[in-house]
C-alpha cells in the first residue's frame, strides 16, 4: 500500500510578526532616525564588542555507552564551544535608557503587509493605531 503526504504551506494573511520601534508624538521621522543613531553609537563607544569563547560539555547519565566489549552508564560529549558578545546586553540597555531620556517610548508595531505600498509618514503618529512598519519607519496601514 502506497501512502502519499501532503504538506500544505499555511499562510496567515494579515498577520505580519509585530517589531519593536521607538516613538515620540510629532517628532520629525528623520530626527528620530538620527536620535537613534546617535544612541545606538554612544552605545558602541561604551559597550565595545568584546568576543568571548565559552566552552560547554555534557554528561549523559542512564544513557548506554558502549566500546566493545564495555559499556558503561554515563557518556560525555565532545565539548562545544560558542562566541558570544559580552556588552550585548549592556548595549541594549544603553540604547533604551538613551532612547527613553530623549522622550521616545518602545512600542510594539506590525510589519506593513509585502504586497501593498503604504503611505510613509514623515512625522511620529500619536498612537500606533492604522499604523504598520515598512522598512523601520512608520506607515499608515491599508
């Protein structure tokens, strides 16, 4: 007996991931963008990229490993080893505490849907109703 699978791809229509923004009532959108800018910079002079490797093992225990003839009840594993930024975290932070001094408040907005242009607004709206995200910048939604 043959069995046949069928995968269906699910859209959901609409439903556009929403992404965080910074906004300030009235503020001029390229006087944003570079307050931003200028936080996001401050923040890199702070808060250099600093690489770190961290080495991570593991342990199996109640697992079976084997070496013919022994085998025995506990496995290591090979180490592993990742990088990882150091200041990432404090960057951000630096970021927002920036951000939140300079009079802009984070809010969550959805992406503007890919198959429609919206109309792009050159000043902050006073609230994120009918309002979507193309490319970082505020948009009234279709």
């Amino acid at each position: 007996m043959t069995r046949i699978l069928f995968i269906v791809p699910i859209v959901l229509a609409g439903c556009a991931m929403p992404m965080e923004a910074w906004i300030n009532p009235g503020v001029e959108a390229t006087r944003a963008e570079r307050a931003l800018l200028t936080c996001e910079a401050e923040a890199r002079q702070d808060f250099p990229v600093v690489m770190q490797t961290e080495w991570n093992s593991s342990i199996t225990i109640g697992g079976r490993f084997c070496d013919d003839p022994f085998c025995f009840g506990a496995a290591r594993g090979l180490p592993t080893a990742r990088q990882r930024d150091v200041n990432a975290d404090l960057r951000v932070r630096s970021v927002d505490l920036c951000m939140k001094e300079a009079g802009y408040t984070k809010v969550r907005v959805p992406q503007c849907p890919a198959d429609i242009t919206p109309l792009q607004l050159s000043r902050h709206p006073g609230s994120t109703n009918g309002i979507c995200l193309v490319d970082g910048a505020f948009a009234l939604s279709p």
